[in-house]
C-alpha cells in the first residue's frame, strides 16, 4: 500500500467532506455574496427567492445564484414600492 492511501484511512480520523457548494464566479453571486451586498441576513435572501420573487438560479439540488444586475433591479422595484 502507497503512503497516500495510508494516510487517507487513518484510524480515529475523520474524513472530510467536499464542499458542497458551486463556487460563485463574477457573474453569479452565492446567498451569503447577495447578502453582504445588500447588507441583509442570508435567511432574509433565502426568503426572497422562495416569496417575493428574488430572480435567482438553481443550481443542483439546492445551490442558488443570482445575478448581481437582477438583484440590484429587484431592490430597486422593491423600493419603489
């Protein structure tokens, strides 16, 4: 056995997990991006996409994107409001 696969199945080790998230490039902004951005709380970008009509993106399962251009669009209707 090759020290790689020893070092990989150490006893008492937990196995780490991949990240199960896409990375978010320039484009495409994650929740928690949209939320910094608009200086609100991830849940609240979560809601918004589920209720009121936040354009977003699915991604897999359970992986949102939104579009920076489409989210500041829709703060600015809800504003207007």
């Amino acid at each position: 056995m090759g020290k790689g696969l020893a070092l990989l199945n150490q006893p008492g080790e937990k196995r780490r997990r991949r990240p199960r998230t896409v990375p978010a490039s320039a484009d495409w902004l994650s929740p928690k991006q949209a939320a910094a951005h608009l200086g609100v709380s991830v849940t609240a970008i979560y809601a918004a996409c589920k209720t009121h009509g936040l354009p977003h993106s699915k991604v897999g399962h359970s992986t949102i994107r939104i579009r920076p251009k489409l989210l500041d669009a829709w703060m600015d209707d809800r504003s207007s409001k």
